[in-house]
C-alpha cells in the first residue's frame, strides 16, 4: 500500500470518527416562552437558558407552569458541562429549580443578578432541600472563557429590560455560534450600561459560524426605544393624580422599571408600598445588589399602609397580568386582605404585551377596577407606558450586519414570527436554505462547516400544579379540561350478589352538564339507552375493564347526539 493510500484511509476514518455538533431546541421555539437550548458535541453539552412557560388557563386549569421536557438532559447528564442563563427572565431562568430537583449537580453559570434570584426562589418551601446547598458559578462578560474541551464559552453585553443581560459566545471545533435571547441595543439604559457593540463587530471579523437569535419583534419596523423613554410618564401620571391613591403595576421582573416608579414617588415625596411575593422578593434582591438604592424608611410594609394617609403612598403591585390570584387580581375583586381600594384611585398597567392567554384575564381585572371607579390607565389609551426589551426588525438587521453569521436559527418567537425573519433576511441577500425554523424537539447538525436540519427529538408537554415541584399527568390536565368545559355524567348501575345487572335501577349524576330537575325526558331516553346497551351486549364478563369503557363511549356519542355536547362519562357498578 503506497503513502497517499494509506493517508487517505487514515483520513477518512479522522472524518468518520469527527463528531457532529448539534442545536437541540428543547424550548423557546413555537411559543415565547419556556426557553433552553442545548448544545452537544461528542460527549460534551452545555443548555443554555432553563424557563418557564405560561399556561393557558381555559385548557391547562389547575396548571400553575410549564417546563421544559429534560428527557434528553436526564438521558445524557453525564455530558453536561453547564447550563448557561442569559438573563433573569422567569421564561429563562424561572425552570432551574425543577432541573436541580432531577439534576442537583449540574453547574450553573449565571450572572450576580440571576444567581441570587434563583438563591430566592430555592429558599421557598418546595425547593428547600435543594436551596440549602445551592452555589452557582459567577460567569459574564467579564468573567473569561470557560473552557470545557470541546466547547470554550464567554459573553459579552446586551441589553433588554432586565440588567446583566448577555449574549453567549461558544466557541466549538466546528466554528463559533453565539446565543442571543432577548435582546435590544439601548444606548441610555436605565440601570446598565448600552451593549458592547465592539465587541459584537470583534466577532463578525473573526467569523460567525451561526446565529441563534430573538426574532419575536421582526414584524415591528425601526428600532426599539430606551428603557429611559419613560421616566417622564410616570412622573406626569403622578402629577396628575394629585392627592389621589396610586397604584403601579409591572412585571416584577422589570427592576429598570421599578427604579423609575421609584424615582418618580421619591420626587414627589410618595413612599413605595410593594404587594405581592414576586415584586418583594425581586425588590429584596436589587436592593442587595444596589440597583435599587432608596433608604430603609422609603418603603412601606403592605399591611401598614392603610394606617398611612394615601396620598403618600404609590403601591408597587403585582399582577400586571391580570393572573389569579396576584395581589392585584385580589384587591380589583375587593378581597385583598391588607389594602382597601379608594374611591376615584389611579391604577397604571406598565406590562405590555401580554403573554398568550393573558388578554382576557387583564380586561377582566380592568373592569372590576373600572366598576370600583378608579381611573384605569393602559397603553391603548396612554403613550410612553411600556417599551419593549426585544429587538425590532431594525435592531436585528443590525445585528446581522454587524455579526454577518453563515447561518440563522431564530428563537422567542412564534411560528409565524420564525419565517417573518427568515423573509427579512431573504431581503438582506441571505438565502432561506442557511436559516432554520425549528420546532421544540427539531435538531440542527454542523459538520465541516456546512449546516442541515437533524434529527427529531420528541419532546412532551410537561405540566407543574401549585406546589411548584410535582408533574402533573397531561391525562389530568385533559380530564380538568374536559370537566370544565363539558361538565360529567356519572352512571351507577347496582349488581346484585349473583351478578346480575339490575339495569332497571340505575342512577344518573351530572355535574356542570345539565340541570338535572329541567331535563327530565334527556334523562328517561339516557336511562332506556343505557339499559338496553347493557341487555344487548355480550361483552362485560370476560373483560369487565373494556365493557366499562365501551359503555362510557357509547353513552358519551349518545349524549353528543341529544344534546351536542361532550361531558366525560364515568360508568361505576356497584355490587349490592
């Protein structure tokens, strides 16, 4: 065998042997939330982000959050090297103590903000255990590379509506990806300072193999206005409410915005009352941080306020949402058990947009405020409450200009908002075949350079109830779903000792179906149909399970039939 033949084999068995970098979008694709990627080369991965997702309330009752499936993480943990936070949005970081409780070993890498709102969140009750031996590890823009091997992963600064935001840089054998989740370039933020555009054009020149990036404003044109845009607003709202009640409401955690109602209330000697857990507890963590740097006395304990003459006070209340429950939800149906709702008070929502699902229970809180005669300020109505921590189309272009990335895969957004930016960047001269829409689950693999779509990962909804811990089966979310909508037909049917059905006796319950008193010829046809399904089936003594479910079929498609309604049909024998 001659020299070139030999190193030609050696070669191609280099080749075969070289491992493929893959982009695993477990989360943040297809809704604006719940986000984590993971990125895998050999026997090497790192996650980056670790979110919540929001529920619908209509079909997922009872559900307090959603989290990411960590199927695959728990399959290959002892790959992961680390899992990175961009920031100290719930949709990004909310998920870390769900992963610690399957994973309490994994490193996490987070900024000083970040670290210590999960050391808040690991201190309450469900997560305790974990929280007691709970460190992280320091990372940001200037704290260095961290090398693993494989993957060697720094950052550097951006901006969004939360200070210590970062893109990711993550240098791999295959070239250099960089993460970007949410993201704006604000040039006056409130408590940051603008993002590191150098350092952004220092990557394009060195070359940007892809681009994983914020594309949930693309079909918004311009740019995104500062955090500092807004100052102005509420120091006006609070003129205008003069000797009036006021209250404030806002993502709890927006600590940039907190500081400008802050400010505002400090210029007009108004003290601050904070009313919820999430804005105390993120009030306590950017008071020990410094970003919100107001004295002691400058807050006014909830439960003290009403002995306070009213027109000191501006409360800081959460629920801008309009989330069941929140101290706001409470107070607008009149059972808040330490504020009273004054007559003609000024209550500002500064929290927009909303989540999915979320427009409805917002309106709901607006109207009970409305029918108490308080003056509702939104944004339909009043400019410059809310700016956005997102990107526009104008911000990404320039993005993309200074990164120039051979390839896109854009995340936070909705489907729909994933192929507006594949269409924008069509416009910039970047072909559609080097950017990828992907779903939760789907893959994009790197080799030798070139990108293509890889496997299919399958992914579950994972639902969390009220204890914050504990999954719940998506059967039960199925059956609340099904119960609240349809309501439930129960059906007793007595057997006696010999084993006989005594059909001619059975009892029919409903609850949320129909009212049983005002419908008694449905309930005479059900009874008949039901005792002549049983007389005429053969089926029930060799497998009594499935005659149980074909009845509780058979009856449901009569129901749907008499009435055009589905209620979740529930067969019991009862032996007497």
């Amino acid at each position: 065998m001659n020299y070139d033949m030999k190193k030609n084999i050696e070669n191609t068995q280099e080749h075969s042997q070289k491992p493929v970098l893959k982009v695993i979008m477990i989360g943040g694709t297809e809704k604006v939330n719940k986000n984590m990627t993971v990125y895998e080369y050999g026997d090497e991965m790192i996650v980056v982000d670790c979110g919540i997702g929001f529920p619908d309330i209509f079909d997922m009752p009872g559900v307090d959050t959603l989290i990411p499936d960590f199927d695959y993480l728990l399959e290959n943990s002892h790959k992961i090297k680390g899992v990175f936070i961009t920031h100290g949005h719930e949709d990004h970081v909310g998920a870390v103590p769900n992963l610690l409780t399957e994973l309490p070993d994994v490193p996490i890498y987070a900024s000083k903000l970040v670290g210590e709102f999960l050391k808040v969140k690991l201190s309450e009750k469900a997560f305790s255990d974990i929280g007691r031996n709970f460190s992280y590890h320091l990372f940001g823009p200037e704290s260095g590379v961290v090398d693993f091997g494989h993957f060697k992963v720094s950052a550097f600064r951006t901006n969004h509506s939360i200070p210590e935001t970062m893109g990711i840089v993550i240098n791999t054998p295959e070239g250099v990806l960089l993460h970007l989740a949410d993201y704006k370039f604000d040039e006056n933020p409130v408590l940051d300072k603008p993002a590191d555009v150098d350092a952004m054009e220092r990557l394009g020149r060195d070359g940007v193999l892809c681009l994983v990036s914020d594309c949930l404003g693309i079909t918004s044109e311009g740019h995104t206005k500062s955090e500092s845009s807004l100052a102005n607003t509420f120091h006006e709202l609070f003129a205008r409410a003069g000797n009036r009640q006021i209250l404030v409401t806002t993502m709890s955690s927006n600590i940039s915005r907190m500081y400008q109602i802050m400010d505002a209330a400090m210029k007009i000697n108004r003290k601050i009352v904070p009313s919820g857990r999430s804005v105390e507890q993120m009030i306590d963590v950017g008071r020990r941080l410094g970003y919100l740097p107001f004295p002691d006395d400058f807050f006014i304990n909830e439960r003290e306020s009403t002995s306070y003459d009213q027109k000191d006070l501006v409360y800081l209340i959460a629920g801008c949402y309009g989330q069941p429950g929140s101290s706001l939800e409470r107070l607008s149906r009149g059972e808040h058990e330490s504020i009273v709702l004054q007559n003609n008070a000024m209550v500002i929502f500064s929290g927009d947009p909303n989540p999915p699902g979320a427009d409805i229970t917002v309106e709901k809180v607006r109207d009970n405020l409305t029918l108490k005669n308080s003056e509702v300020i939104y944004s339909e109505i009043q400019d410059n409450l809310h700016v956005s921590g997102h990107s526009v189309r104008g911000d990404i272009e320039r993005l993309v200009k200074l990164i120039n990335p051979k390839y896109h895969i854009p995340i936070g957004g909705t489907i729909t908002k994933m192929r507006a930016y594949t269409n924008v960047m069509a416009n910039m001269g970047i072909p559609k075949e080097r950017v990828f829409e992907c779903l939760e689950g789907d893959s994009v693999e790197f080799s030798y350079g070139k990108a293509k779509k890889g496997k299919h990962y399958e992914t579950k909804q994972v639902y969390i109830g009220g204890n914050k811990v504990d999954e719940l089966n998506p059967i039960v979310v199925k059956d609340r779903s099904h119960l609240s909508s349809e309501g439930v037909f129960v059906v007793a049917i007595p057997i006696s000792k010999e084993g006989n059905v005594l059909s001619d006796k059975l009892e029919i319950i409903t609850r949320g179906f129909i009212y049983v008193k005002d419908s008694k010829d449905l309930m005479d046809k059900s009874k008949k149909f039901i005792s002549k399904r049983i007389h005429n089936s053969k089926a029930g003594k060799k497998d009594p399970s499935d005659y149980k479910r074909r009845l509780e079929n058979d009856v449901a498609r009569f129901l749907k039939k008499e009435t055009g309604m589905y209620p979740m049909v529930i067969v019991h024998f009862i032996t007497m």
